[in-house]
C-alpha cells in the first residue's frame, strides 16, 4: 500500500485514507490500482492541477473500475466473480 501512497503524493499531494487504499486493494488488481493513480495523475496535469481531493478520488475509483471490469469481461468491479472467477452461494 505504501507503494500506492508515495506515487498518490507524489503526482496528486495528499492521498486518501488509508481504508481507501484497502478497498481498492479488495477489489482491484496492484497494477489497476497503480494504474487508476497515473490516469488521475494524468487528468490533473492536464486540468492545470485544478482536480478536487474529491474529484481524484471519483476518477481513480471510476479509471480502476473500468479496467477491472473489462479486464474481467465487463462482469463489473463489483461483482462477486470478477477477482476470483467463481462464485460461491
């Protein structure tokens, strides 16, 4: 998670709360999460460094959910096969 944090300082100043990285980390692969932090990274550059803390937040979750979902066959970041593969009820 540290990883994850120094890059989230580094391009986009104060990151999240720690249980936001837990939760990303739950539902995302390391390289989807490092992946939704440069995305974001990137849009503030290009917005002039002008993104919300709140604004950063929504975009990396929706950049991550995206790639997470087609990564997975558009089952969605949410659903409950789409890091396992499988489903147990």
């Amino acid at each position: 998670m540290n990883t994850r944090k120094q890059i989230w300082s580094q391009f986009l100043g104060e990151p999240p709360l720690d249980s936001q990285f837990s939760l990303w980390l739950a539902m995302h692969s390391e390289s989807t999460v490092r992946h939704g932090i440069l995305k974001t990274a990137e849009k503030n550059m290009a917005m002039g460094g002008a993104m919300t803390a709140d604004h950063k937040l929504r975009f990396a979750s929706k950049v991550m959910n995206t790639s997470t979902a087609q990564r997975y066959g558009d089952k969605g970041a949410n659903s409950p096969t789409a890091k396992t593969g499988s489903c147990e009820i």
